[in-house]
C-alpha cells in the first residue's frame, strides 16, 4: 500500500484504463439502473446512459 494519497501519472492513466473497460462501465451501469438512479453533475439520466456507453465503445 502506498503512503501517498496520489498516483503517479502511470498509476493514473492504468487505473482510468480500467474504469473505461466495457465490462467495468456496464457492471456500473447495470448497478446504476438497478438503484434507480438520478441524473448526476452532468444531469444525463438513466435512460440516457447506455447509448452513451455505446457510442463511446464504438467510437473508442
């Protein structure tokens, strides 16, 4: 464990990696829907955010 509360910019651009996985955004999809969630910061709605997903994954 690291004392350091920040990551090296290697450390980040992994750790983003991994949460940009399909797997990872569709496993916080799924839990999102499932907890019947409200828009965020960016104000999307559910119902918004899985074409979202999609057309990032097509895109990428």
């Amino acid at each position: 464990m690291r004392d350091s509360l920040f990551l090296s910019g290697q450390e980040n651009k992994v750790m983003i990696e991994k949460v940009l996985q399909s797997k990872n955004l569709y496993k916080a999809y799924r839990q999102v829907v499932g907890n019947k969630g409200s828009s965020g910061v960016d104000g999307m709605q559910v119902t918004e955010l899985k074409s979202f997903i999609d057309q990032g994954k097509t895109a990428g």
